[in-house]
C-alpha cells in the first residue's frame, strides 16, 4: 500500500519540553483532529513528558461537510466491502504511527492509542496487530470492528481501557462489554468502564480514569 494518504493534524506537549511518550489521539466520524487534541491539557497535566498528536482523517464525510472528516464509511451498500476500508484505514494510521515514533525518538513501548466512537475502532483494530505492542490503548465510545478475524490476526495484547456512557444512542454500550469479552477471549487484559446518564461523548470522570490509565501503561517507559 504505498500510495496511502500521509495524515497531519494538531498536536501538543510535552509540557516539560523533553518527549519521553506518545499519544495519538485518533477522532470519530464526521470530527477532525482538532476535536480530541482538546483532551491533551489535561492529560499533559499527569502526562507531562507526554506529546499528544491527533491526526485528521484523510477523507471527508458527507453527514458534516463542514470540515468532518471519516476514517472509513460507515452507510454501508450493497457492493460496500467495510473490512477492506478498515484495512487500509489501519494501514494508514500504522504507517502514522511508525513515523511519529521515528521522528519522536521513541519505541513502540513508549506510547499509546486513544481513540473516539470510530477512532476507537480503528485503537482496537490497529493496536493488537502490530509487531510489537503499545503501551496501551484507551477507547471512548466504540465497538470491536470484524471480530470474526481477531482470533487469527492478533499479534501483541496490550492492556486495554474502554470507557462508554450508558445512554449512548449511536453505539450501544452492550458494544464495549462485547468488544471486551472477545479481547479477553484472546488473552488481552481489559478494563471496562460504564458511565451512567452518558450518551455519545466523553465526560470528566472518563477523561480522569483515561489519565489514570494513561499514566500507569506510560509511566515507566522513557
């Protein structure tokens, strides 16, 4: 896949001016980078030797043509293939991640994934089949994407947080106890999270858990 879009989007940190870790904040369907960079103050502030990156899709999304953008679609057709668009979605963010790792100076071990709605998809589908694995990933409001593949393309199992609120009506929250059942089902040690009155968004409490994760799978490494 050498003609994949090359990604760029806001970023932050570190706070202290020396990177030791990486976060790559990956947005939702019909967002833009600059949605999640908004949870990098924060983070930075248990983070501190943290950079936090959160790149743009590569494709618009007609439900918010005003600047949204969609990792893949989600209005599936007849002729529509949803696996093969997560693939090269995943391929593009990969090919992101190894480079911010190599312009950063850092190794595999030395950041993390944290996702939203489809971000958090793509967390989950990207995270377990690298060679080596991150430091963790943290999903807001998703779901696991072709968990019928999972068993035979797992490579690493790095320790998972998801967090999702209990009235969400785009994703039901029966979606993350799913995506964690299979995961563990696979040897990935999750850790679940259920906000309650919560739709499809992030609230402090989830940011705050998402900080205490972050700073554990992150705090030895550097």
């Amino acid at each position: 896949m050498n003609d994949l879009p090359t990604l760029s989007g806001p970023s932050m940190g570190p706070a202290s001016g020396n990177a030791k870790s990486l976060v790559i904040l990956l947005h939702g369907y019909g967002a833009n980078g600059d949605d999640l960079i908004g949870l990098a103050p924060p983070l930075s502030q248990v983070l501190p030797d943290t950079v936090f990156v959160s790149p743009n899709a590569p494709h618009p999304c007609a439900q918010n043509p005003f600047g949204g953008l969609q990792w893949f679609d989600v209005w599936e057709g007849d002729d529509y293939d949803r696996l093969s668009q997560v693939r090269v979605a995943a391929a593009t963010i990969d090919a992101f991640i190894d480079s911010e790792l190599e312009r950063q100076g850092l190794s595999d071990d030395q950041f993390a994934l944290l996702g939203f709605s489809q971000g958090t998809m793509l967390s989950l589908h990207v995270g377990v089949r690298r060679e080596n694995p991150p430091a963790g990933i943290l999903g807001y409001s998703g779901r696991l994407e072709a968990p019928e593949t999972l068993a035979d393309e797992i490579k690493v199992r790095p320790p998972v947080m998801l967090i999702h609120g209990e009235e969400d009506p785009l994703l039901s929250v029966d979606l993350m106890d799913s995506a964690a059942g299979m995961l563990r089902d696979n040897g990935v040690e999750v850790d679940t999270h259920r906000r309650p009155g919560l739709a499809h968004s992030i609230d402090q409490d989830g940011v705050n858990l998402g900080a205490g994760f972050l700073s554990v799978v992150l705090k030895s490494q550097g």
